[in-house]
C-alpha cells in the first residue's frame, strides 16, 4: 500500500468508483421529470386543435419552446441513466460495454434531434 | 457474472416469493420506463422533428395516427393509450419510489396500499385524460 492516511488510500474507491452520484442525478431528474411531464400533460390538454399552423404557432412561444427543450434534457438525462441500470443488470459479458455505447449514441443522438427541431421551429418564420 | 461456475448452487431469488401487488408495481416501473424511453422518446422527437420540417412532414406524421377527419385510427388509440397509462404508471410509482426513499412506507400494509395506489391512479389518469380530449 502506499503512504498516504487510511482515509487517504480508500477515498473514491467504492464500488461504482463514484458513491452515490449517479443514484442522486436519477433522483433530481426525477423529480424535475415530473413536474415537466405534467406541464406536457396539461398543454396538450389545454389545446384546442392539434392542425400544423396550432400547434407550430404553440411551440413558437418562448413559455413552450424553453420548457420543451427542458423537458428533452431533464428526461432524456433521466432515461439514460435508468436504461444503464437495465443494461447492467442483465448484461454482464463484454456485450455490456457495446449496449452502453449505442445507449449514449442514442440518447445523445435522438436528444440533438429533439433540441435542434424545437430552436428551428422557435427561430423560425411564423405562419 | 459470466464468471461463475455453473455447477455451484445459487441462492433463492424472485421464484420462491408470493406474488404481490409490490413485485407487479415494481416490474412494470422498470417495464413502463423501458418503453417510456424508447417507443415514448422516439415518438415526441418524431413528433417535433416533423412539426419543424414543415406542413408536409407534419401531415405525414399526423396520418399514421388518425383517419382523413382528424379522428384517431387503430394505431392512434394503441399507441396513444398504451404510452399515457405507462407514464401515469411510471409517474406514480416514481413518486411512491421517492417517498420509499425517505425510508417511509415499508410496513406491509402500507407498502401493499401504496403499490396498488400506483395502479389505481394510473388506470383513472388516463381514462380520465382521454376522455377530456374526446369531450372537447
């Protein structure tokens, strides 16, 4: 062993190498998941037609735009991390290390997707 | 592990246990946000990637899901049923996660009304959902 303190040689070494931060993250975009969930659920309860100009003109506003592109962050975040957990707790040969690659492209991929149609659509030329 | 030698014994798991309504709500919390992350992120950024692409995109996106006069089709109702009661299920048993957190609801009868809660809510949540947007 080396010479530092007991406290010293074993700080960071729990078994994750990262105590509980990736439990916490899930807990905090839990709860922002939620609360941006329900404004999803109420919004689309609160319109009143679902044609292209409604609802193009609807993500147009900076009140629907900002908490979308929130919405896309917080549970993308939130999914990720849940789907590492189910990866790993079914895959435990190398093909677990391929799964959390296409996990990250995918939610890094599709997240991109999400945030660059609702700027285009915010920016853009109303109808 | 890929690692264990297959003649050892190994200790009794979730096959030994009576189903209760706390193993169901905790399967489907995992099941529900499976396909919440997957079918359910796929379809809001196709939704908003076809709004973005204009009128014609959004048409396109819009057929798949609902008859020439603007009422939902097969699909509509299978897809747009199955995804809220996930959600409402994984809502619930989301926030009933967050108070177990707490270290609170773990005596048997509380844990036991707590999980069928979930259940409850998220059957009334979106019969409730789906027939304000038919109503209206």
């Amino acid at each position: 062993m080396g010479t530092g303190t007991s406290l010293g040689r074993v700080r960071g070494l729990g078994s994750a190498k990262e105590g509980t931060h990736h439990w916490w993250r899930q807990r905090i975009t839990a709860g922002s998941s939620l609360f941006l969930m329900l404004w999803l659920v109420a919004s689309i309860l609160n319109r009143s037609s679902f044609d292209y100009v409604s609802l193009h003109g609807w993500l147009q506003s900076a009140w629907v735009a900002i908490p979308m592109a929130l919405l896309v962050l917080s549970v993308f975040y939130h999914f990720r991390l849940g789907l590492q957990v189910v990866i790993e707790d079914y895959q435990h040969d190398e093909t677990r290390i391929v799964a959390l690659v296409l996990l990250n492209f995918f939610t890094v991929g599709l997240g991109a997707v999400a945030i660059f149609a609702i700027l285009k659509i915010a920016f853009g030329a109303s109808h | 592990m890929a690692s264990r030698t297959p003649a050892r014994p190994i200790s009794p798991h979730i096959q030994v246990y009576k189903w209760g309504p706390h193993m169901l709500v905790s399967i489907l919390h995992r099941a529900t946000g499976g396909v919440l992350s997957t079918v359910g992120s796929v379809l809001l950024v196709w939704f908003l990637a076809a709004l973005a692409g204009g009128e014609g995109s959004y048409a396109t996106f819009r057929d798949v899901f609902t008859h020439d006069d603007g009422r939902l089709n097969v699909i509509g109702y299978v897809v747009g049923i199955g995804i809220t009661l996930a959600l409402f299920q994984h809502m619930a048993s989301g926030v009933r996660h967050l108070v177990l957190d707490t270290g609170a609801g773990f005596e048997l009868k509380r844990n036991k009304t707590g999980a069928l809660a979930t259940l409850l809510f998220s059957v009334v949540a979106t019969a409730a959902f789906w027939l304000y947007l038919g109503m209206k």
